[in-house]
C-alpha cells in the first residue's frame, strides 16, 4: 500500500479493481457494496455508503496503523493526507495548502464560525433551509457575548433559482440598510450549495457573488456537494469558506469532510476544534509567528485517521467506475425519472418536476395533511414502518406546510425501487392518517 497513485507502480487496492470491469450500474452495483440483500436503500444522501473496494482498502489501512501507532501517526501520516489533500483539491478547483480534512461539515462550518471575532453589530444570516445542527450553531452564537443578531432569510419550494437571486439580493440589501457599518461590523452569510431538506440545488455561486459585492463573508455549507454536483471550481466562485462531506455522495468512510480556506482567509483559522498542541500563541516567549494553516488542523487529538484516508480509495473506484460526469448522469437521470414515477404512485407531485433544482436528489409530496402538531410523532411512524417493517427507506420532513419524502438516487437504484418505496410510503402514510383520527377521536371523547 502506497500513499500516493503518482508513482508508475499502481497501488494494491488500484490494482485490485484493474483486474475486472465494473458491474452495470443499477442493481448489479449491490455485489460492490455490503447492503442487507432486502433493504431498498433510497436514503444515501443522509449518511453515504461504503462501497467494499474502499472498505477493504480501510481494513488494510487499519492493519498497516496497528502494525505501528507511533511510525504511522508521527511520520507516515501526514503524507497520507497531504495526497487525499491534493487530490480533493484538484477535484474541487482549489490549491492544495486551501484545503484540510475535518470529521464532517457541521464541524467544518462551526471552525470557521467560531475563529470570527465577534461585535454586538455584527449579523449572522442563516436560511430557513439551514440545516439543523448549523442553525443551532448560529443561535448559539447569538445567545453568547458579545450577542451578534441572526437574520433569516425565507426560502420556501417550490421556486425557481432566479426567484432566490433576487429575494437573497433584496434580504442582504435590508440587512445592510437596517445594520450600517459604523466601524468594523460584519455581516456572515451561511449558504448552502445544497439544501439538506428540500434537497434541491440552490444558485450558490450567484448568492456568493451578491455577498462579494455587498461586502458580506460567506460561509457555503456544501455538505452534499462533493460527488454529486459537477464540475466545482472554488478558485473560480471564491466562497471565502466552503466545506463538503466525502462521507455522503464521494463514497468515503465516514466521517470525512474537506474544508476549504482561501489563503486570504487564512489568517482568520486561528484554531481547528479543537485547539492541537501545536498551536503557537503571542504569549510564549519562544512565539515566531503563526502556525501555518495545514499544520493547525494535522494533529487535534488521537483520532482514526482511516475515514480522512479513505478518500484516496474513493476517488479510485470513482475513477474505475467512469468517473464523475458518468456516475452523476445515471443518478440524476435516475432522480428525475424516479420523482416522476413516485409521484405518479402517490398521487401527488415531485417539487421540482422539471429537474431545474433538481441533482441526485428528489422531493415528492407526501399524501399526508397537516394533522398533528407534534411532527416528531409523525416522524416516528414513518420512520418505524419504513425501515422495521418495510425494509426501505427515504428520507421525510415537513416544508412549507406540507410533507415530503427525500429520494436519493444512486448507482444502485433502479426504477423499481420506486416503486418500491412508493408502496412503503403509502402504507407509512395510511398509518399516520389512522393515528390522527384515533388522536381527533379521543379529543372529541374528552
């Protein structure tokens, strides 16, 4: 095993998958990944899959790493993650000393936040799509001195990208108007590249291109970007922070996530999360100067360097398998035509039937009305019948005003799994119904 694929011997996992073909992508594809034969998996979107050439790549990684802690983690590492580092940045459109490895994109997008040196002025603007974790973060932030505000901006599907630019336009332009910069106020923008739920494409690069102008950082959460969304070129958008799960749609070990920092930006990463032994204060008597930016985010804490390293493996079967515009086409063809088919099934429709918003991810109705309060119970039901009596599974929430399934599409889907899941569904949903009425019932007994 080797830590880089530049050299003219080509390493043993590489060799490995040179010796055969590929499968045909649908579900011939299950003979390369470890799933339950029964289990209709349309959720990839949530937590990835681990295909087997890459989980056999991390079991030999493991076995080399217990062979000798010490050798591996003081000297052999850090070569390791210089080569996934060059490579995801080749990948994204960036240079590689912009780019280091964290666990995943709630950690990446917390670092950066956090390292900001906040005033009571400043503006902490959020979506209402953002996903959970990060919104809590803000308002975290806003709830600690010196208590920056939080500014949301309503995004709600159906619509269309040129409805967003201009609403996100006019929402910065407020925030600026009722918030004048007297002195050192900021005003951050987390955007997302993709929406968790709806999982729909946003127009990203115009949104970072409307802060630039306007002087607003922006902190782009891209969590399932990486894999998925084609032909990224971060030197080109120039988000001032972007971050993107390798876990999710790159087919990494979980977890893994790359994050990157232009080098203009650099000098405002103090400190990855947590702070490593290495980091050089102005109070030290022996200060030099600070740490470069990649060397901060080498050593935080013992940790499995495995996930960081497997993205090497990923990017090999991705490479085996025909490569990023081979592997998106199939999933967001598959996306598209499966909406259409589940939507049909449900008597409902797909938000984006158009595909405009739409990459390997689709949002179809639920036939569901809003009829409990507690959405969590709602949750709870689908969730149980889906996935311990059905087998299957697609993920569900509540948006504007009504409920969705989430379908991710994959090289391993079919259109029958459609179909599949739409039986799942309607089943989920009829038990819902049931509980609501038996709620109503009791209410009315009361």
């Amino acid at each position: 095993m080797t830590a880089s694929t530049t050299s003219s011997t080509k390493p043993d996992h590489v060799e490995k998958l040179d010796a055969e073909s590929p499968p045909a992508f649908g579900h011939d594809m299950h003979k390369l990944f470890g799933f339950d034969p029964s289990f209709v998996n349309l959720n990839h979107g949530s937590y990835g899959s681990l295909p087997l050439p890459v989980r056999a790549y991390c079991d030999d990684l493991t076995t080399k790493i217990e062979s000798n802690p010490d050798k591996f983690i003081r000297i052999d590492c850090v070569k390791y993650l210089d080569t996934v580092r060059e490579r995801l940045a080749k990948l994204i459109g960036a240079e590689t000393d912009e780019c280091v490895l964290v666990p995943n994109t709630s950690h990446g997008v917390t670092t950066v936040l956090r390292n900001f040196s906040f005033n009571k002025e400043d503006v902490l603007i959020g979506t209402t799509t953002t996903y959970g974790s990060v919104t809590q973060t803000l308002k975290y932030l806003a709830d600690i001195p010196p208590h920056p505000t939080i500014s949301t901006f309503n995004l709600q599907f159906p619509t269309t990208h040129a409805a967003i630019i201009d609403s996100f336009r006019e929402h910065i332009r407020k925030v600026i108007a009722e918030n004048p910069n007297n002195g050192g106020r900021k005003i951050i923008a987390v955007i997302d590249s993709i929406a968790s739920n709806p999982g729909v494409l946003l127009p990203w690069k115009e949104m970072v291109a409307i802060c630039k102008e306007a002087g607003v950082w922006t902190v782009v959460d891209a969590a399932h970007s990486i894999g998925q969304e084609l032909d990224i070129n971060l030197s080109e958008s120039q988000p001032d922070f972007w971050v993107s799960n390798c876990h999710k749609w790159l087919f990494a070990k979980r977890g893994c996530a790359v994050l990157y920092v232009p080098k203009r930006n650099q000098h405002l990463i103090k400190s990855p999360i947590p702070t490593p032994m290495s980091y050089h204060t102005p109070r030290d008597q022996w200060y030099f100067g600070p740490q470069t930016f990649v060397n901060l985010f080498e050593f935080t804490g013992t940790i499995d360097y495995v996930p960081l390293l497997s993205v090497t493996a990923a990017l090999d079967f991705r490479e085996w398998l025909g490569g990023e515009h081979k592997i998106n086409e199939y999933n967001h063809n598959l996306a598209v035509a499966g909406g259409k088919r589940l939507a049909e099934r449900l008597g409902t429709s797909a938000m984006d039937p158009d595909g405009d918003l739409t990459l390997n991810m689709v949002n179809v109705e639920l036939p569901l009305p809003d009829l409990i309060r507690n959405h969590w119970i709602v949750h709870k039901i689908l969730a149980n019948t889906l996935l311990l009596e059905k087998n299957a599974y697609a993920a569900h929430y509540m948006h504007n005003g009504k409920w969705w399934a989430r379908c991710s599409a994959q090289i391993w889907n079919e259109i029958s799994d459609f179909d599949v899941i739409a039986d799942a569904l309607k089943d989920a949903c009829a038990k819902v119904v049931e509980y609501a009425e038996q709620m109503k019932q009791q209410q009315a007994n009361q």
